[in-house]
C-alpha cells in the first residue's frame, strides 16, 4: 500500500466562476426584471440582503479569523458552547414554586428562574430553595420589589441552609433601565436607582461573588414590536449608560462588567438570529474595550436568550412548537449562555406539566441528540452568516452612534424618539401581516376555522418583573376577530356563512376558491365550497339555499363581466340583504360589478383585517 499522501482538491476538475459571470447569467435569466425587486430582501430594519454570498464577501471582514473565547468574541465566549437550560417558573408561592423547580431540575433544567415577590421573610426564601442543588444550579431570581432586601434575605437563607452565599451562582433580574423602558419613568428617582444599583454592587462583591446583578432585558424591545437592530442598539444603549453612572460613582469598571448580562429574545427568522447574537458579543467586545478593563473576560457578553412572544400564537397553538424549535436552533448556533424556551401554550394560559416538559426537552434533544453543544460557533465560515453578522453590527452600530451623540439612551428616550422609533415598525409588522407579507401559519394563512379556543384561554401572568408595558404579540388583532366571532356564537347565534360560488373556468375558479376559502377562515366564518356550478342559474339557486349572508362568486376576470354580473344581479334581486364579493381584482369590469350589486372584492393586495373587521362589524359579530 502505497503512503504516498494525496493532496488534490475535490472538484479541481471545474474551472473557478466568476461573481460577475455568475452575475450576468442572472440577469439573463431575469429577462429585464429588476434585480433589487427580484432578488435583494429587504427586511424590516431596512437590511439588503443579497440573494447569495461567495468567499471575496468574507475576505475583508476583521473577525473571521478570530476564535471563540477571544475578543471579539463574535464565536462565543467559550471553547465550547455547552449552554445552560433554564425554566422560569412564573409561581408566586415559594412553596409549590419550589415543588416545581425541583420537578424541573430532575427532568432535565439545568437552572431556574423564581418569582421572589412573594418572598418577605428568611424563612419565604428558605421554603423556596430547600432542596435545590445550591452549588450546582443557576438560579436567576426575579420580581423583587427591592433587590437591597433580596440580598439580606438571602444571606440569611443561606445562613439557615448550611450554605456559604458566596457559592451562589445565578443573577438578580435589577434592571432600573428596563423598568424605564416599560414604564416610561423610574421607580424613586433616576439617582436613587444608581445609587441602590451602587450598594448592590458593593453586597456583590462581599456576599454573592458569583450571581449577575443587572440583567438588560432587552427581549422587552422584540416583544413590543422592535427590529432586530433597534434591539441590539437599544440594548448597547443600556449597557452604556449603567457602565457611565456606576464608574462616576467610584465603581471599578471590571467590577461593573462582570455583573451585567443581557436577555435577548430570539425569533423564528433563522439565519438573522443566529447572526443576532454574534454582532451583539462583537459590538459589545468593541464598546468595553473604550474602558480598557484589566480582565479580558470584562468584554464577554453574558447572554440569556429567551423564545419570543411576539410570533406566538392562540390559534394552532402546536405550529408554536415549531417556532420554539428553530428560535432554540438559532440561540444555540449564535451562541448563547443560556436559553429559557417557552412553552407552546404560553400565547393563552400558563405552561402546564405538559408544555413545560416539551419546552425542556426541546433544548435536551439539541444537546444529546443533535449535539449542538459540541462545536463552538457551528456557523463559523458561512459567507451569508458571516456577512449577516458584519451587516447587522454595522447598523445596529449606526443606530447605537445615533443614540449617544443625542446624550445616550436616557435622554433620547425621555424625548420620546425611541418609543415612536419601536411604535414604527411595530406598525409595519402588522401591516405586513394584515396584507399577508408576513405570514403567521394558523392565523392569517391556512387557518382551521373550526379550531375554537375561546375556552381554553385562562387569566396568567408571563415570567417578568417588568410589566409595565401591555403584553403584545402579532397575531392579537387577528385573534381578537377570531374570538368575537366564538363569542357571538356562544351567545346563540349561528356563525357568520360564506357560500363559494364556483363557476366557469376549472383552474381559475379553484385557485381563487382556495384563496376565499382561507382569507374568510380568519375570522373564524363557516365556509361553505362546492365543486362548482355549470350555470349561474344553479350557482344562485344552491347560494340562496344555503341561508349564507355572504356570497363569494370565484371565477376568472373574464367570465366576470358576464356569469358574474348576471349572478349579482339575480342573488341581490332574491334578497337585497345578501354580500356579494368578488375573488379577484377584474378591472375591466369592476365597475359594472358594482352595479350589479356587488359590495367587495378581495385579492393578494386586500388588507385582510381590515375587510374582515368590516364585514364582522356589518353582520354585528363585533
């Protein structure tokens, strides 16, 4: 056998092609189509993103030789990325909170987050935490109405446990800043915050070396409608302004640093939050550099990653789980500390034994079936991550420069900029949906109008200290249409019915029967569809028949002008009272149709809430 190494490359055979040959085959194969409409995504923060990337993209970029654990710390802050599960356990009793925190930790968490409002005495702490492996599991305490009281309960706790507090591992979830945001003012005065986060720090370092003290809740921005830039720029803007005022208060910048970590929610937009959390470490990695920390591991980025609430849903509340699992991917992939996953249900009622045990093993079976936690930055040398990543930190930077050369992220948002900034997109996120651009599978597309959930939703309260904002998620306006329509037939009516009336052209009438079918499923309406009908005269008789009070005519643009005329004309003469819609936008005819005593017309460019909110509000649902 011959030891001769071979070197050659694979594919050596084929010739290199160029970008710009690539480029113009593309442009052929457009025939004249504008490339930029065609091909660039532009995405809601305003990214273009090409429709592909080669190696001469990556080339130039400043962190794509860097390794994980070093600055910038865009591959992770580890060698590893063995992320820690978490479950948030939104109990108020330190007793059954306790009961479920120990469930949770023999089933796979591997750190908890405790509601601490209720916990007024040593003797609340010590009931909470009885039981739990104290040297072993993070705890992130959270709901506090004063963390200086937290503190000495603690000590005391411990104290009355056998246990050193000094080996407490976790975080408190003080984040003055976040409160701020949520409510648009402080709780005392802005120095008075400074002032306690001050003596925190200070009990820090004596009682609790190990636990996280502030913790910049940056999922807030996401869930109130933020872009993905707004979040990170947001959120660096935080950071900033308690590293400022805590050194002017004789903080040591180390110090400070090792006690900040940042929560982030991540989305179900795959490639951008993986690539999400790795501009975040490298713009951070950038801005505490400026401070010239003794510690190089002053420049990680300790980040939480949470599920986002803003994409989930009532209504097929399993599509849910899917969302989970790619968010879970994605915060795994860009490298997160640790993850909490939210349970599919949590849209409508708290998690039960059952979707918090799903939620767990989401991230279990990442760890110990799809191994994600054995490479480090797995998207390392992906020309579109990598240039995601660069595309991402450059304008969330811009928006972060903004934010300090107007006196930082306090004074910009007491001036109102950045709730009207948030308020911005969160307007065009709902614009996209309700025009279906963005699509919510189970909700504005592909809905199961027979699904009812109006029993199944119970009063609950989401794992959070900071309630003052309302929570908000992107389906609400179409679920709220969903629900009147459960209650208005709770109340004894017969659900709203819409009759198909299929006629003339096979394809075109299919197509268009589809798409009637899943626009008015929506709102929860009884769809009523056929196979069709040979002449107008059967289509009305049927329609008339089946006591429907909207009559959808689905045919081609064509066969409008005339099968369509003469089928408005005959309903509206057996019974004025009836709604008649058009599928599609005839435009040659529409004003004959009108006529004819059609009321509307739906298509791909109708607002669907909108029409449906006034076709509920016509039959009195809402």
């Amino acid at each position: 056998m011959s030891s001769e190494i071979n070197n050659e490359k694979l594919f050596d055979e084929f010739p290199p092609i160029s970008t710009e040959a690539w480029e113009a085959l593309i442009r052929e194969d457009l025939k004249g189509a504008d490339y930029e409409k065609k091909l660039v995504w532009k995405t809601v923060e305003g990214l273009k993103l090409k429709p592909y990337y080669r190696a001469e993209h990556i080339k130039n970029l400043d962190f794509i030789k860097t390794i994980p654990g070093k600055a910038p710390f865009v591959r992770g802050n580890r060698k590893d990325n063995n992320w820690i599960i978490r479950q948030d356990i939104d109990d108020e009793s330190p007793l059954t909170a306790n009961i479920k925190a120990i469930d949770a930790l023999k089933k796979g968490a591997e750190a908890v987050a405790l509601n601490v409002s209720f916990c007024k005495s040593a003797q609340d702490m010590v009931s909470l935490l009885k039981g739990i492996d104290l040297n072993g599991v993070h705890i992130h305490y959270y709901g506090a109405s004063s963390y200086l009281q937290l503190t000495d309960l603690l000590v005391k706790a411990t104290k009355i446990l056998n246990f050193d507090s000094k080996s407490l591992k976790g975080s408190f979830n003080y984040d003055s800043l976040g409160y701020f945001f949520s409510h648009g003012c402080f709780y005392g005065s802005m120095d008075s915050n400074f002032v306690e986060l001050a003596q925190l720090l200070d009990i820090g370092k004596r009682d609790f070396p190990q636990i996280k003290i502030i913790n910049i809740n940056a999922h807030q921005i996401h869930n109130s409608g933020g872009s993905l830039t707004q979040e990170l720029a947001y959120s660096l803007g935080m950071g900033v302004e308690y590293i400022t005022r805590l050194v002017a208060k004789g903080q040591d910048i180390d110090d400070v640093l090792s006690r900040m970590m940042f929560t982030y929610a991540i989305g179900s937009n795959y490639f951008l939050e993986i690539a999400k959390l790795r501009s975040a470490r490298l713009l951070w990695s950038t801005i505490t550099e400026q401070y010239k920390p003794q510690k190089e591991s002053s420049g990680y980025m300790v980040i939480h990653s949470i599920s986002s609430l803003w994409n989930k849903t009532i209504y097929d509340p399993y599509v849910n789980l899917l969302r989970c699992t790619t968010e879970a991917m994605s915060a795994s992939i860009g490298g997160c500390d640790s993850m909490t996953v939210l349970p599919f249900d949590i849209a409508y009622k708290s998690g039960d034994v059952i979707s918090n045990r799903i939620a767990r093993n989401i991230q279990i079976i990442l760890k110990e079936e799809a191994y994600f936690n054995k490479i480090a930055d797995a998207s390392a040398g992906s020309y579109y991550v990598e240039n995601l990543t660069d595309t991402i930190a450059e304008a969330s930077w811009q928006l972060f420069v903004a934010i300090e050369n107007k006196g930082g992220f306090i004074e910009t948002a007491n001036s109102g900029e950045i709730s009207d900034a948030l308020e911005m997109i969160a307007t065009r996120k709902h614009e996209d949906l309700a025009l279906r651009r963005q699509i919510l599978l189970g909700t504005n597309q592909f809905p199961n109008y027979s699904e009812k959930m109006l029993g199944k939703i119970e009063p609950k309260s989401i794992a959070s200290a900071l309630k003052g904002k309302k929570e908000v998620r992107l389906a609400q306006s179409f679920e709220a249409l969903r629900l009147a329509t459960e209650d208005f037939i709770n109340k004894g009516n017969t659900a709203p019915k819409i009759f198909l009336l299929s006629i003339g052209n096979p394809g075109m009438r299919k197509a268009r029967a589809g798409f009637s079918l899943n626009f008015f499923s929506c709102a929860g309406y009884e769809v009523i569809d056929n196979n069709g009908f040979k002449t107008p005269a059967e289509g009305i008789k049927e329609a008339l028949k089946s006591k429907a009070e909207i009559i959808c005519i689905c045919s081609s643009d064509e066969e409008y002008a005339t099968a369509g005329v003469e089928i408005a004309q005959g309903i509206k003469k057996a019974d004025a009272d009836k709604i008649i819609i058009i599928a599609g936008n005839p435009s040659e005819s529409i004003e004959m149709l009108k006529q004819a005593g059609v009321d509307d017309f739906i298509h791909v460019k109708t607002n669907v809430l909108t029409a449906l909110s006034d076709l509920s509000s016509r039959l009195g649902v809402i």
